[in-house]
C-alpha cells in the first residue's frame, strides 16, 4: 500500500515540479513501491472492469498499451486474486516469449523485484515465488492446450491467431478451475467471426484505446509519422483508432464471404498446388506470395500468405522455400513489373523452377470479380487466418481498391486461384492474364 493517495489522474493533473516534489517526498522504499502500483500510472481504460465478466476484451490501437493491461492483469491475478495456473497464448510461440514474457512491457518487465517469476524458456513456463505457474502457448498448436487447466488466461493478439476457433475453443474447455476463472483478450480489432460471437456474450466487456492515448510513451517521431501516413485511411482507422471496421461499400469480398469458407485444415491431398507471386514495385515495397492447393473435389484452399518486403534476390529465395515446402507444381507470376526480369530472378535461385508468367492488361478489380464469385459459391476455403491478406481483400471493390497502398497479396491471391481454378470455372480461364 502507498502511504498517500495518489492517482493516475492525480497525479498527471500536477505540474512537474509538484510532481518531482511530491514523489521526492517518498522514501526510497515508497519510491519503489509506487514504480510497480500499476493503478498510479495506468489510464482507466487500462484497468479491470467492475462487475462480474468472464471475458474482459481490450480492443485498441498499435501501441495503446494493451500488452501492458495484460501483463499487469495476470499480474494482479497472482498477487491477490489467488490464480495458480495460467495459460499465456499468442499467435506464435516467439510471439509468447517476446511481446507476453520478455518484452518492454511484458511480465518480466512489470513483476517487481520482491515478487519477479522466473523464465524457464525449456518449459515454456513462469513461475513465481508464491507457486502460481503460466504455461505459454501457440495459436498455431492449439492441441498442446489439452490435458493442462486453468483459473486464468491472457489471449494476446487474438485477431491474428492462425486456428482460431481451435485455439479458443481448446483453452474454453481447459479454463476450468477455482470459482471464477477469467480471460484477458488483447488484440486489434478486426470484423472476424470469433470477435462478432464474442461481442455478443453476456459475459463479455469491452474496453478500447487509441495509439493516441498512449503517445506519452512511444516515440514522438512514430505519432508524427505514422498518423500523418495513415490517418483517416481505413487501415489508419482500425490500427491507429482501434475501430472495428465493417465491410466496405461495394467489396467484392465481404467478411461472411471469407468467414464461411474458412477451415482450420487443409484435405489430405491436393490434385494442384500454385505458388502466386506479384513482384509489384520494388525499393522496399512489398511482394505477394500466396501459396494455393485444389484438391479432387475442384475446392480450393488458400494455404499460406508468405509475402515479404524484401530484395529481387530476397523474394526469390522466398518463393523457392514455400514452393518446395508445400510440394508445389508451378509458380504463377506477374511479369508487367520486370517482364522477364521476374522469371530470370526465381530461376536464378532455381534455375528448373516451372514459372509461369503473365499478364494484364486490366483493371484488379476486375480480375478479382470472377476469384471473389468462387468464394460467393463456397468453393474457396482459407486454412486458418491470414489476417493482412484479408484486410486487403476487403478493401478491394467495383470500383477498384480503396485500402491503402498497394493490393499486394489480393494480386498474388487471384494469379494463385486463376491458376488452379481453370478446370472448375470456365469463367476463370484466360481472366484477363496470358502466359
């Protein structure tokens, strides 16, 4: 306990120099007890909400401090709520130890001395002096979370999680013991399926943030020059506000497009397997990479989004290892940036890697329509979440793309699915592209 009543709001409504004077009274005991009460220097926003809720969903912006909240949630849950088992799960597994365990403001960082868990990466575990335990786990392996069980969790990032629905639905059944166990959420927020059901729970609250709330403590020149890049952008609005965004006017994907489709497996065996590839710009821009399979049935599913801002030579080599690690039979790419270049630069990694070139002499948006009708008829599935390639296939329209910058991984996407979709849709074949 501080011996003086001090605030968060309190103690930001004081000038610096009452501040400094205020917090010089303290002794050097006080002083480190205040720079780990987390309420003195949260916003309200960052805090618990009252009441009696399973799920507490921190919906914010890029650097809002939504790491932070968890990590000082958890936190709280083991030094006064009694939690002895937690299940700490991120996208990936060095998602996990990076951003949950070891970053700036992970739980490493804000655990005070007198009561720091200690890192057992081996294990993927944390455990602290008083026996409360946190185990780490991937989104990408969601059967690793049965067998344990918890009286708490912090899903972190849970708009970019691979298998989703496998992933919650696992810790849902594991989240079992003590009389309340609870769920932290941070993430984006991002019109997904999982969220929308989410939302809807009584049991769920919902708190949000801005990047701007938080612009104390990022650097100044990230405020100037990102906002100044994407403000009042859709991406702007989602990344920087923390809005939940629906669907476009006009898309020609719409989210219960892509969301019936979406499975968490892919079939046994493929009758194609196309490595799609645009090359677009150069200079630091990105290249769409999209790996597409078609199995016996004529359904195709999207694999991976393996697309990368990177060098001729480093894009290269990155179309090689997706296309030998999924066993692909073709690599399909756009040959209006570079012409031949673009072949000549693959196969200089490769030089017998079957690459196909074409080209258009149309607008994306039109080569998308007949791509986005075979997801209209439930015949393109995507194989867990591929959150970036996603956020452009929404913003792409009849009346061209209205995300920002370029449409990357939709271009790769359509080559990929023009491709191996000719023998199930005539309306695909010669869509506008020449080989």
């Amino acid at each position: 306990m501080l011996p003086i009543p001090l605030s968060a709001s309190s103690l930001q409504s004081l000038s610096p120099e009452k501040r400094n004077e205020l917090l010089g009274s303290l002794t050097e005991t006080e002083r480190a007890i205040a720079a780990f009460h987390w309420p003195l220097w949260a916003r309200s926003s960052q805090l618990p909400p009252p009441g009696d809720w399973q799920y507490w969903m921190f919906m914010a912006g890029r650097g809002a401090g939504k790491t932070r909240a968890g990590a000082e949630w958890v936190r709280d849950q083991v030094e006064k709520h009694g939690c002895r088992r937690i299940a700490l799960i991120a996208p990936t597994a060095a998602d996990a130890r990076d951003v949950m365990i070891c970053g700036i403001s992970g739980l490493l960082a804000v655990c005070p001395p007198w009561n720091r868990p200690i890192y057992e990466p081996s294990k993927r575990r944390l455990s602290w002096p008083n026996g409360a335990e946190a185990l780490l786990f991937s989104a990408e392996e969601p059967e690793r979370l049965r067998g344990p069980q918890f009286d708490c969790a912090w899903m972190d990032e849970l708009c970019a999680w691979n298998r989703q629905q496998d992933t919650f639905d696992m810790l849902a059944f594991a989240l079992r013991l003590g009389d309340d166990p609870r769920c932290f959420i941070s993430t984006t927020p991002k019109p997904q399926a999982l969220i929308r059901d989410l939302l809807k729970e009584d049991g769920t609250v919902v708190t949000r943030g801005r990047t701007k709330d938080n612009a104390a403590h990022l650097a100044g020149t990230f405020i100037d020059r990102i906002v100044a890049q994407y403000q009042g952008t859709r991406l702007g609005r989602q990344e920087l506000e923390g809005e939940l965004l629906e669907d476009v006017e006009g898309a020609l994907w719409t989210t219960e497009m892509i969301e019936q489709g979406r499975v968490q497996k892919p079939p046994m065996g493929f009758k194609r397997i196309v490595v799609g590839v645009d090359p677009s710009g150069g200079g630091g821009s990105m290249q769409g990479i999209v790996v597409v399979g078609r199995d016996a049935d004529g359904h195709i599913y999207v694999l991976e989004d393996a697309s990368c801002a990177s060098s001729p030579a480093g894009w290269a080599e990155r179309v090689i290892q997706v296309y030998d690690r999924w066993g692909a039979d073709r690599i399909v790419a756009e040959k209006n940036y570079g012409g031949d270049m673009v072949k000549a630069t693959i196969q200089a990694v490769r030089p017998t890697a079957p690459v196909k070139m074409v080209s258009a002499s149309r607008g994306k948006h039109v080569r998308a329509e007949p791509i986005a009708a075979l997801y209209e008829q439930g015949k393109v599935h995507h194989v867990g979440v591929f959150s970036e390639l996603e956020d452009q296939m929404h913003g792409m329209t009849t009346e061209g793309f209205q995300g920002y910058g370029s449409p990357d991984r939709v271009d790769a996407l359509v080559w990929a699915v023009s491709e191996v979709g000719r023998t199930i849709n005539r309306a695909i074949v010669g869509n506008d592209c020449t080989g």
